[in-house]
C-alpha cells in the first residue's frame, strides 16, 4: 500500500472531487479510481490526465491496497455497504492497516454509516470517517465543496483529524470543513440540511408559480426574492424557473445536476430519522410526494430534480412537446 489517494464512485460528486484531485495532487502521484462505469473512468483521464497518471482499480479491494487514502462517494446505502463490506471483493477483503484513511461522502442513513465505519474499524482495515458535502455538482467541479464530517475537532496531537482537513482541503473551501463529532455525525448534519434544502425547493416552487400565475414579471419577482428574506440557495442554482439563472438546470433544460430518485432518497432518510426522535416531519412528507410525482413521471424521470416547476406550473405537456423526444 503506498501513501496514494484513490476515490471510489465517480457520479456527480466522486468526478468532481477526483478531477480536483488529480488537478492538486503531486504529477508523480498516480490517482486511482473504481466505478462500474468505464466509460465514465476514460472520460476522467482523457480530460485530466496531463496532469499526473490516473489508474483504474478492478474493485474497491483493489484500490484499497493500492492507497493511503480513500474517498468514496455513492448513491445510497446498499451500495456504500457493497462497496465497504463485500467479503470478497469489498474495502474489507484489503490487507489490515493502521495507516489508511477511508472518507465516505455518500448520504445515507445514520446508523448504516455507524454500522459500515465500526465494522472497517473494527477489521483493521483502516480508519473511517463520514464526510457528507454541500455545494451539488457546482461546487464539486469547482473545488469549492463544504463538508460535513463526522470526527472531533482536530486538537493539536490529533493526527487523524488533521489529515481529513488537509485532504478534504483539496477538493473543498477549508474554511467550510465543520467537524460535527463522532462517526455519524456528518450524516445527521447533512440529513437535517437536504430536509431543509428539499423542502425549501417545494416552497419556493410553489410561492414563484403563485406570483407568474397572477402575472408578475419573472424578472421583477426574482429581485424581489433575491434581495428579500426569502433568498436561499435555491434561488441560485436550483432557480426551478428557465431563463432566470443561466447555469441553473432549468436554464438548460433542466439538464440533470441533482436526480429526483435522489431528492425521493434523501427525504425519506429525513423523515424516517425524524420519527425515530418522535419529530413530526409534516414539511418532509409534502415534499417527498411531491417529489416522487417527478421520479414517477417518464417526461421528468431523467431530468433534474427543479423540474419539479413543471409538475407545480402547470406546464409539463407544453414543455413535454418541445423538448421530450417522442
């Protein structure tokens, strides 16, 4: 094993963080990557390979043995778990280290985090930190992720902690690295801050589709949002109205950045976390219905989850027509 970094899983966020990678790290540092998708492993190292050696791994074993370092970014649970703990060909079948480091920045549930983590530790195989992020495929291309992860505040002495700083430095805005506590509790701060995201995209859908329904400028509302209280994120890059913010999906046609299985995912974890302290998670469960109407819906299955405008506006066989290929 050498003092490499590797990362697992490039979908949105894992390509992001391992072009960033790629792009900091030393040239004479070989990076490697795993992902079931080859196609997706070529098109990183056509499009960053000047700038050091990238080398795929044939399964998380693999490039487990072959790092120091390993961060890991994954769609959900099952595949975390798959990934981490599979007998044979999972990080758990590497040879035992007292060295290696493994970051996971999937969001998943609590106590499969706690479950995965103390099973790796357990093992010998390394060390295990949560480290959920913030910041969508923008922030991730950019470098500019924030993280939320789940181990004290490094103190002088603690050599861990300050590793996860200075490699989470690398692909994010260290200034935005919040230590959260124990393991796990990264994935609590992150479930709370895509309940609060998730259901801030269903409120602001809905409050800007009440002000065009009644004939307000587009251009005149969005000030008036922008420059007010109910500003947020998702009057940025997730602004569900087209023609508003030029990078946003909608403004694309609502060409994927965050998937509406993803939205459904993440606030089922938040409300079934809600119920488990005895929380009542009214604005989650309006929002996952919502939510699962885009997922269900062929014409929005595959398109970002802000096409939720279409379903709220009214407008979806319109759209439907000029953009779905029939």
């Amino acid at each position: 094993m050498s003092s490499g970094y590797g990362v697992i899983g490039l979908g949105i966020i894992g390509y992001g963080m391992a072009s960033n990678l790629r792009k900091k790290l030393p040239s004479s540092t070989t990076l490697y990557v795993y992902d079931i998708n080859q196609e997706v492993i070529q098109r990183l190292i056509t499009e960053y390979g000047s700038y050091g050696k990238i080398e795929a791994a044939s399964s998380p074993k693999d490039l487990a043995s072959k790092v120091g370092t390993l961060l890991s970014s994954l769609p959900a649970g099952a595949h975390v778990r798959k990934v981490y703990l599979d007998a044979e060909n999972g990080v758990i079948a590497a040879a035992k280290s007292s060295v290696r480091l493994c970051i996971d920045c999937s969001t998943i549930e609590i106590e499969s985090t706690q479950e995965i983590g103390k099973t790796i530790i357990d093992a010998g195989v390394g060390g295990f930190v949560d480290a959920t992020v913030s910041g969508g495929m923008w922030g991730a291309n950019a470098g500019t992720l924030s993280f939320m992860v789940g181990h004290a505040e490094p103190t002088e002495t603690d050599a861990v902690g300050k590793r996860i700083y200075e490699t989470l430095s690398l692909v994010g805005v260290p200034s935005t690295i919040a230590f959260c506590g124990g393991l796990g509790m990264g994935q609590v701060a992150k479930i709370a801050h895509n309940y609060i995201t998730l259901g801030n995209n269903l409120v602001a859908t809905e409050g800007m589709a009440i002000g065009l329904k009644y004939g307000i400028n587009k251009n005149a509302l969005f000030k008036c949002i922008r420059e007010g209280t109910a500003n947020s994120w998702v009057m940025g890059l997730e602004q569900p109205i087209p023609g508003l913010v030029p990078d946003a999906p909608s403004s694309n046609g609502y060409k994927r950045a965050f998937g509406p299985e993803l939205s459904v995912k993440d606030l089922t974890i938040g409300i079934e976390s809600a119920k488990k302290v005895g929380i009542n998670p009214t604005a989650g469960e309006a929002a996952v219905k919502a939510f699962r109407e885009v997922e269900a819906d062929p014409r929005t299955h595959d398109l970002d989850h802000t096409s939720l405008w279409l379903h709220v506006y009214g407008n979806l066989d319109e759209w439907a027509k000029e953009h779905v290929q029939q």
